[in-house]
C-alpha cells in the first residue's frame, strides 16, 4: 500500500537530473574543429560587448583568430576580471590603467600588454541648459556616480585646478543607474564614456557638455580599456600571446577601416544590442583605437608613470608601483 | 469537471488582479508619458518580448541548465543531509545552525569566489542555483523527518526492517509534504539564483541577456526578460505541485486543489 505511493515520488529524483542531462549538452556543444586542435583561450570583457570590443569580435568574424591556430571564447564578467585572469582561469581580459595599478598593488599579477583605446574618452556629462562648461561650474552641483575615493580625487583635482571649492559638490551615490537619467534627475553631473553614452545621447537627441579628463590635465590621460595576461602565462607562453595579439591588432585595424563591418561583428555575437547605437558609436571610435599612435595598441611609460604619480600624490595609492612590470609592448611587434 | 470549474473560479480574482495592475501601469505610461527608457510600458515589454523570442529562448536553455542542474544538485545534497542529521542527532546539533548560516550569506558578495573556484562555465552557475536552493530544501526535510511517527519506527524495528526498509514505508510518506513545500519554495527562487550568477560571468542565460539591455539603454528588452524569469519561476512552481499531487495521492485534499 504505502509503496505503491512511494514510487512516483521516487522517479522524480531520477527526472530532476535527467532534466539537466537534456539541457546540459546543448550549451557545452559549441563547434569544435577536427583537424589541427586550435589552442583554446578566453577572453574576459570587463563590461557588456560594446563598441572598444568590436576589434576582437572583428578578428573573430573576420577568421584572423582562425589563421593563428586559436579558438577564442569571449565571456562577460564585470568585476571580477583580474581575480580570474590572475588566477589562470582565463588567459586574457579588459581592464584600464588604474584597475592594474590597484591590482598589481594588491599583489594580483596582471600585466597590460595592449591600449584598446589611445586616449582616455571619459569625461564630466551634464545636460547643456545646466551651463556646466568648465570644473569650476561644478561648484554648488551635485554629483552621481559610484562614489569611489578616485572619482572624488579626479573632481577635487579639477575643480581645484580651476580654483574652485570643491567641498561645495555634492556626492550622490547612483551605482548602475543609466547616467543619461541620472543627469536629468538625479544629479547635474556623472562620469561617462563618450563613444557609448555620449553617443547614445547623440541619439536620443539630448544636449550634452562635456568635459573631457584629457583635455583638463594631461596627467588623466590614462588608458582605458587595456588589454591584460597574467604574469605566469607571460613567463610560460609568450607565443600563444603573440598569436592572440597579431590577431587581434589586425582586427582593430579592420575595426577602424571598416567600422560598419566590425559594428556588424559586434552585433553578431550580441544580437542584444541596440543596432543604432552601435552602429552610431563605431563610427564614433574608429580613429580613436590607433589614433596617434604609430601603432594599434602602444603604450607609453611617460602616460603610465604620471597617473601613477597623479594616484600617490593624491594619497589614492600608498606605494608607486612599477610601471616598467605594469605594461609592455613587446607582443605588438 | 466540477474540480476544474473550481479552479477556474478560484484563480479568476489572480487573474483579474494581474490584469488590472497591467491596464494601470500602461494607462499611467500613456497619461504621464514616461519615457520607454525610464519605465517601459506593458504594450512594449510585450512587442519587445515578440521580437526577441528566439534569443530569449536560447538564453532561457542555458539558464534552465544552470537551473535543473543546481536544483537536482541541491535536492540530493539536502536529502542525503536531511537523512544523516536525523539519523543521529549529534550530528543535527552540529550542524543546524551551519545550515542557518548558509542562508545568511549574501550570495551576491559570493559569486565572483565561486568564478574563481568553479571556473565560468555553467558549473559556477549551478553552484550558486544548489546555494539558493539547498536551505528551503534541507530545513524543511529535517523538520519533515522530525515528523515521523516514533512509535511506527519501533513498531518496523521490532518487525527486524533495516534503516532503508524503514526509510522507504515510515519515513519517505511522512516526509513528502516537507519536501514538496521545500521544492516549491527552492524552484521558485532557482532562476533568480542562475540570473544572478549569470550577471557575473556567461556566455549565456537570461542574466546576460538583462545586463546587454540594460548597458544599451533598452529597458523594454530587460522588463521582456524579467517576464521570462517570473513565467519560467511560476511553470517550475506548478510542475513541482504537478508532481506533489502526482506523488502523494493521501494528501490531495489537504494541499492543492481542495474541493471545499
């Protein structure tokens, strides 16, 4: 009697599992070559796909990944990039000058081996009637971001560039909230990058100031994003590095002659995307990856050195780092 | 007939209230005119939901991967647990208030460990979605063992059963109610647990499906994939209460579908 009861109840253990078994290969399945096995690696984008990832996604589309013998996975993961790279659980991310000094300072040992961009394009956004055209207009007005001790610095050292007061700017702590709203309602000011919410405003037909961090103190002319390897896979396989990197220089530099094709490949691997924006955005940044620089992706000590400096005078980092163990050019011959 | 009337009857002021909050928010969308990017209304989630269909369902595949994985992985690791716990009651000291402890964890401050230590494929997601589940499971089997009938577990003993003789005729019935409310409650939360640790790391899922809208300023896309979740969540609540009703014919009138 009770196990005749007893039996539906226990096949359901079995269904739950089998369950999973169904869904399981579906996932894990991605094509695998026959021939030549190409060497796996996996890059780790430090945000959603957007437009500084198109020369990758190009260099995908495009098959240069193919050419040298590498299937590469791409897989967001914001905020957690260094700890993954460094930790040898993918071989490649994106990063930004200033999350490497904080890392290699915390004993993470990542490495910056390429600028995807040459030049920092971030900067203040407010809306236009708010007349915020210079850092001394912060004065009074309130400011939405993350609240992090950098961001208070970098507004501090402005304004005081400036001359003006900076204990007068409020800080209001906006998080994840969409800065093109957080400047309409929240607060007069945030810090966006132009190639993807400038350009999205451009869009959506909203009149922007911006000051750009560049263009206010050279020392801000930081690079973001950079690509980053970690220091064992630098010392163990500095060929397999040369192979991702000839690959993926060759897709930014199709990324910048061909900006409605890399914005295609973009798309392709994240149909979730907005078409228009990105479209819109591409050809935003396509001089903005090599820009002036002899080549796509250089480094130059001096730009490493004085942020880094910029960081310790302002009490942001206690210790220099580095900055010769920081970068290196030597994969983008 | 009767009983399927009856159900009619009683999910109708359900029905009508979920209607009536989404004539509201579309009226107060049109009245107010709210831009699409600060709240889109239900007429957009719904086109949005239309034109995203195919992309939807292969992210929900890899969520429910990370989701029927996780959960079988939780039920297991709860009823083997339960079992041990009940078995020897030193052992329930010990570790009941670990089980507590477990729940408190925020799991959000958790996740970018468990990429470190589960690696980012699916294994990650499916240690968080067994994490989320594992405590509705576990407290509610140890409390459902408590349940059985003593005098029954004598009764057996003095008739020479083993411990899994036992189990299957005493304790297995007493404890399928618990376990059932159990599974009701961890199937509910279980693809919040796999969104949550898509959103941290994936190729996949209906977590990185949010995220790309959310960055590309398509707030209609992300309210689309917000509905997939509670849709997904209410199919997996019913399928547990199928399979309740379908395991425990003794306890139909007391939990679903009662006949009044």
């Amino acid at each position: 009697m009770l196990r005749r009861n007893i039996r539906p109840a226990l096949s359901l253990f079995l269904l739950l599992p089998g369950l999973a078994l169904l869904f399981i290969p579906g996932c894990a399945g991605d094509g695998s070559s026959s021939d030549a096995e190409p060497d796996k690696i996996t890059v780790l984008l430090d945000w959603t796909p957007n437009t500084n990832y198109s020369g990758m996604y190009a260099a995908l589309e495009q098959g240069f990944y193919t050419e040298e013998n590498l299937a590469v996975e791409f897989i967001q993961a914001p905020g957690s990039v260094i700890q993954i790279v460094s930790g040898g659980k993918a071989e490649f991310g994106v990063s930004y000058q200033e999350e490497v000094t904080f890392a290699r300072l915390a004993g993470y040992p990542v490495v910056s081996i390429a600028a995807v961009l040459q030049h920092n394009t971030s900067g203040f956004a407010s809306l236009k009637d708010k007349n915020i055209t210079t850092p001394a207009d912060f004065s009074g007005k309130t400011y939405g971001g993350w609240g992090s001790p950098v961001e208070e610095a970098t507004i501090k050292a402005l304004m005081e560039k400036d001359g003006a007061d900076y204990s007068t700017v409020t800080i209001a702590t906006t998080g994840e909230v969409d800065s093109l709203i957080v400047i309409e309602q929240e607060a007069d000011f945030a810090w966006i990058y132009y190639g993807w919410t400038g350009v999205e405003a451009e869009l959506k037909g909203m009149e922007l100031n911006f000051i750009q961090l560049r263009d206010i103190d050279p020392a801000l002319d930081y690079y973001t994003p950079v690509l980053v390897a970690g220091e064992a896979l630098i010392e163990e396989n500095p060929e397999l590095i040369q192979r991702f990197m000839r690959a993926t220089a060759r897709g930014y530099r199709f990324a910048a002659e061909n900006p409605a094709a890399a914005a295609e490949a973009l798309l392709a691997n994240a149909p979730e995307l907005d078409r228009e924006l990105v479209m819109a955005s591409q050809e935003w940044l396509k001089d903005k990856y090599q820009d002036d620089a002899p080549r796509w992706g250089l480094q130059e000590r001096e730009r490493w050195e004085s942020y880094t400096q910029w960081l310790f005078e302002r009490g942001l980092i206690e210790e220099m780092i580095d900055v010769d163990k920081a970068f290196t050019n030597r994969f983008l011959e | 007939m009767k009983k399927w009337a009856n159900t009619a009857k009683r999910s109708l002021p359900g029905a009508l209230a979920v209607l009536a909050v989404l004539l509201l928010w579309e009226a107060l969308c049109r009245v107010a005119d709210v831009a699409v990017s600060k709240l889109p209304p239900p007429s957009a989630v719904i086109l949005s939901l239309y034109h995203n269909a195919s992309l939807l369902a292969e992210h929900s595949r890899a969520t429910l991967a990370a989701v029927a994985a996780g959960l079988s992985l939780s039920v297991l690791v709860a009823l083997a647990l339960a079992v041990f716990m009940d078995r020897h009651s030193w052992l329930k000291q010990a570790l009941y208030p670990l089980l507590i402890i477990s729940q408190t964890i925020p799991i959000i401050a958790l996740a970018p460990l468990f990429l470190i230590w589960f690696g980012l494929g699916l294994t990650s997601k499916i240690v968080v979605v067994a994490l989320v589940c594992f405590f509705p499971m576990a407290i509610n089997l140890v409390e459902g063992l408590e349940q059985v009938d003593p005098e029954t577990i004598n009764l057996l003993k003095v008739m020479q059963a083993g411990p899994a003789m036992i189990f299957r005729s005493a304790q297995l019935p007493a404890v399928l109610p618990y376990f059932f409310s159990g599974l009701k409650i961890a199937a509910t939360y279980s693809v919040m647990g796999a969104v949550i640790g898509e959103w941290l790391a994936a190729r996949w899922g209906l977590g990185v499906f949010m995220l790309r809208s959310m960055r590309s300023y398509q707030t209609a896309n992300t309210f689309a994939a917000i509905l997939v979740v509670v849709v997904l969540s209410l199919l997996l609540f019913k399928l547990t209460e199928l399979a309740a009703w379908l395991a425990m014919p003794w306890h139909r009138h007391k939990s679903v579908y009662p006949e009044e």
